[in-house]
C-alpha cells in the first residue's frame, strides 16, 4: 500500500538557442494519490504528463517541490538509493517496451534476474504472474508472434515482478483497439483491487479515466487545472480543457451548428437539462410536463456512467401552449439545471 504526493512539483528544461527563455514542462503541480487509489493524469498533447512520470520514478530530477512515493523522498535520493526504489515502481508504456529477442517468460523473468532473485524462485514467480496475466500457454512464444493486447499483458506481468506499491501507466491503452483497450483496463482493475498496487496512469483519453478512474488530475501548459473525484470533475467541468474532454464523451447540449440544424426540425421550446446521480429524477421531470399539459420529445443528449454514477444532458423539446410551456420550464427549473436554449 503506497500513496505518492507530490507536493508544488516544477520542471524546467533549458530553452533552445542563447537568448531562449526555459521550457516549463511542469509548473507547480501538486497531486496527493492515496494508498490503494487509481489516478489519472489527463490531458492533451505537451501538458507535461510523461515529464511528470519521469519524474515520480526518478528518471528525472524535478527543479523544484518534493516528491514521495510512500516514505521515500525521491526528490532527496541519491542515485544509488533511487535504483532500490525504482524496484518498488512499476511501469508500463504506449509501446510496450519488450525485448522483441527474447520469450515472453524471459521478458517477465527480467527484473527478478536484475534483483537477484534465485532461479528456481524465478520459475515460479514467472509461472505466476502469466497465469495471473492470462498468457501462461504463451511462455515459450517470442513476443513480436503476440497481439498488442497480449504484449501490454506481458508488460502488466513484468511490471508486477517485483511486487511493486505503485504502478505507472504511460498511454498503457493508446495503441490498442477499444475492445482490447477496455480488456487491459480490466485486468489493471484487477491489479488494483487484488493487490492493492496504487495506480497512476497518464492518457489523453476520456474513455481510460471514465472506465477505470477513482480520481483525476487535468493538466494544460504544465498545470494540474482541476483535480478531484472524477465524477465531481467532469459532472461538473470548470476549466476549457475540462469541457474540451467532456464534449469528447459525455452528452453534452448541441453544438451551435447541430442546434440550428435542431430547430430547423423542432418548433418547439427547446430546453438542456442536466442530470446528476442522485440530484434529479427523471419519473419526476417527465410527470412534471404531463402534469402541466406539456408534450416532450428528446431531440438531443443523453445519460451515461461517469466514474460509476450516472450522468446526462437532454435536450428536450417542449410542445404545447406558451403559457403552459412557460409555467412548466418554471416547475422544471426547480427540479434540476435547466438551460433554455435561446
Ligand atoms: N527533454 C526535454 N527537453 C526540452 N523540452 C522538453 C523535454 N521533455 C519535454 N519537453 C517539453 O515539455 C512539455 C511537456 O512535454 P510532455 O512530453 O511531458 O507532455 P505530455 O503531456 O506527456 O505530451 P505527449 O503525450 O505528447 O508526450 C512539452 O512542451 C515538451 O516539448
């Protein structure tokens, strides 16, 4: 069980050319993940994810803030000592990362071999890990005869050799198709909930953080830009890159062009109206425009699961006299967020 904190974390490279000012990869980022949880780190291309990776297994050295990964300070290790906790990070990569060379068991067996471990607990240990993984008829096979999902396997099972507290995942999924990608997903789910291993993954990806996330940090320009329970944050997105994500897979209200293309089609009112787990009740929207003599058709939107709970907008078409129509957006306003779309 271990919980990482980084704790006001920045990154500065030098600028390219003399007078070129530093690239600040990350700026002042601080990101507490409990024991036992699965953090995503999402955002879009040079927001400093890989950076801020690099720099919780110690590849690199962070330029300012501290970092800790259970009771090490990897911000304060020297070299030598870093390597010993390296032993104690998992990680697995967009490309996999194996040796194409040699058999799938070898690949797994490696760190054992580096950490010292006796062969004949090695076997075993191997044996273990691809029975856990799913691949023990695929020991004996080289790893460039197995399919993309079955290589990020391998890479699960190399990366839990050594028992690892945390397990870092670099776009773990961005290669893969989404049937597979929702198959490694599930076996991280796995490895979360089984061993206790903390996870913290990095993507670009809505659909990675909505399947597996208990928590998630947005990054933009180095940033973390908001940060919290993933159905707090994108029920209820604050920043542009957060509603950027959002559009990508939730329901949202239609875009300017889809709502001309809506009204065109509908004469009606027509309203947005949110839906949060817990907060609304359909039966109760749906009587509340029976009740008034309204007609309702759903022309937009819809409800989905976000980090287990259930969300959605509809957009509905509101029918029947103005007065009433009125009277009834009133009552509904009430009820729930509502948006009259002008
Ligand atoms: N070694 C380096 N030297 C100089 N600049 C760097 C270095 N590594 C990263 N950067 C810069 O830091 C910023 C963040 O890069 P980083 O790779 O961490 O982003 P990212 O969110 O992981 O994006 P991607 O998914 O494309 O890798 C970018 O502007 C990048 O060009």
């Amino acid at each position: 069980m271990t919980r990482v904190q980084m704790i006001g974390v920045s990154k500065r490279y030098p600028g390219r050319g003399k007078s070129a000012s530093p690239v600040v990869a990350v700026d002042d980022v601080t990101i507490d993940v409990a024991s036992g949880e699965i953090h995503a780190i999402i955002g879009y291309s040079g927001a400093g994810k890989s950076t801020l990776l690099r720099l919780v297994n110690g590849l690199e050295h962070a330029s300012d803030g501290r970092i800790l990964v259970g009771d090490d300070e990897i911000t304060a290790l020297p070299e030598s000592q870093l390597r010993r906790v390296r032993g104690r990070i998992g990680m697995i990569f967009q490309q996999f990362n194996l040796f194409h060379a040699k058999k799938v068991a070898k690949n797994v067996e490696y760190p054992l071999v580096v950490a010292g471990m006796p062969a004949a607990e090695r076997r075993r240990r191997v044996a273990e890990l691809l029975e856990f993984v799913g691949l023990s008829e695929k020991s004996g096979a080289y790893t460039d005869q197995l399919s993309g999902g079955q290589k990020q396997r391998v890479g699960i099972a190399r990366a839990l050799a050594t028992n690892p507290g945390v397990l870092l995942a670099d776009e773990a999924t961005s290669a893969l198709d989404p049937q597979t990608s929702r198959e490694v997903l599930a076996l991280l789910k796995r490895v979360n909930a089984e061993f206790g291993i903390t996870i913290i993954l990095i993507t670009h990806e809505m659909e990675v953080v909505r399947e597996i996330a208990d928590r998630v940090t947005v990054m933009d320009s180095g940033r973390a830009v908001e940060q919290g329970d993933v159905f707090d944050v994108f029920s209820n997105p604050q920043s542009q890159t957060t509603k950027r994500f959002v559009a990508t897979a939730l329901p949202t209200e239609p875009r300017a062009d889809r709502l001309d293309d809506l009204r065109e089609r509908h004469r009606g009112r027509l309203v947005s109206l949110t839906f949060r787990d817990g907060d609304v009740d359909q039966p109760v929207v749906f009587r509340t425009l029976a009740e008034r003599g309204v007609g309702v058709s759903i022309v937009h939107g819809g409800i989905t699961d976000v980090g287990g709970r259930s969300f959605g907008k509809l957009t509905l078409e509101l029918i029947g006299d103005d007065l009433k129509v009125e009277h009834a957006i009133a009552a509904l306003a009430q009820e729930t967020a509502l948006e009259v779309l002008a």
